[in-house]
C-alpha cells in the first residue's frame, strides 16, 4: 500500500490515491485521519463477581428394585467357562424342537435353540457333550464362538427355572416385564 502509516499511538492515516481492493488501477475514497482513544481502568473500580446460582435440591433416591434374574452380561461371564459353555450348548439342543434335533438343522423360526448357521456343528457338538465324549480342540472353540452367541436365549432360560423354583419371583419382575 502507498502513503499508508500507523502510528503505535491512537493514530492511523490513509493517504489519498492508495491502491487498495486488490485490482490495478482501483482508487480508493481519501480517508484523512482516525482516532482511537484507550483508556486504562482505575485501580479503585472493582468489577462485581456474577451472582452465584443456588444450589440445586438433591432428588430423593429411586427404591432399589434389583433385578431378580441373571442378565445377559452375567451370563456372558459365566460360559466365558468352559464348563458353563458346554451347559449353553445342550441348553440349546434342548430348546430346539424334535424335528431340528433329528436333521440338525433349523426350520421353524421360533427364535429357539440353534440359527440355522450353527445348527449342524452346534447340534452334533451338544450330542458329544451329553454322551461325555472328548472334544476336539477346534470344537472346544467351536463350544465358545456359538454358545456366546445365545445369551438373550440363555437368559431366558434362566428366568424361566428361577421362576419355576420361586414363583413369588412372578411377582416382583412384572416391572421388568412387559407383555410376556
């Protein structure tokens, strides 16, 4: 820029004819002389702190109704076991009806014992567990990978023996429990 100085004080000046905008030729209006004053606060001014807002009143704590049956989550922990996850499997089996027992496979959609992905490996390795057969290692994997798949299943199941053993519990999960 042409004829342009600032002064570190209050003052800044634009000379008249300076090209400004960016394109050759541009002519900017004459601005003459801009002045800024600053002051500096006094030292006795002091500045009000924000008013603090009041403390908010605790709410009452909600009643403890635990959860009387096991969660999906325990589940998943106990057949990281393999003893529980060889439960699972002829849990499974057992929820599967006759006829998918029989051709180890899945037919019915009744969202029951083994997908249709897991019903050859999952059936014929709950067969080996009920005859006390040793396993494979790859179908002690094969006990881990499918049985961690079923846990809603496997939770319902265990709600339905607790409710078998204590039908008071009826009672106490129909919060929990809608519709079913």
């Amino acid at each position: 820029m042409d004829n342009t100085t600032i002064d570190t004080g209050s003052e800044i000046t634009v000379g008249a004819g300076a090209e400004m905008g960016g394109e050759p030729g541009y002519q900017a209006p004459e601005v003459t002389t801009m002045t800024t004053e600053t002051t500096a606060p006094a030292a006795e001014t002091t500045q009000a702190a924000p008013a603090a807002k009041a403390p908010k009143a605790k709410k009452a704590p909600k009643e403890k109704r635990p959860y009387p049956f096991k969660t999906k989550a325990q589940i998943r922990e106990e057949i990281a076991h393999y003893p529980a996850a060889c439960e699972a499997m002829v849990i499974l089996l057992n929820r599967q009806t006759s006829f998918e027992q029989a051709t180890r496979t899945t037919r019915s959609l009744n969202r029951r014992g083994f997908m249709s992905s897991h019903a050859v490996h999952g059936t014929r390795i709950a067969e080996l567990i009920l005859r006390g057969a040793e396993l494979s290692p790859e179908d002690q994997e094969r006990v881990f990978a499918i049985s961690s798949r079923y846990t809603k299943q496997l939770a319902e199941h265990a709600r339905d023996l607790a409710l078998e053993a204590d039908p008071t519990l009826a009672a106490r999960s129909a919060c929990f429990f809608s519709g079913q």
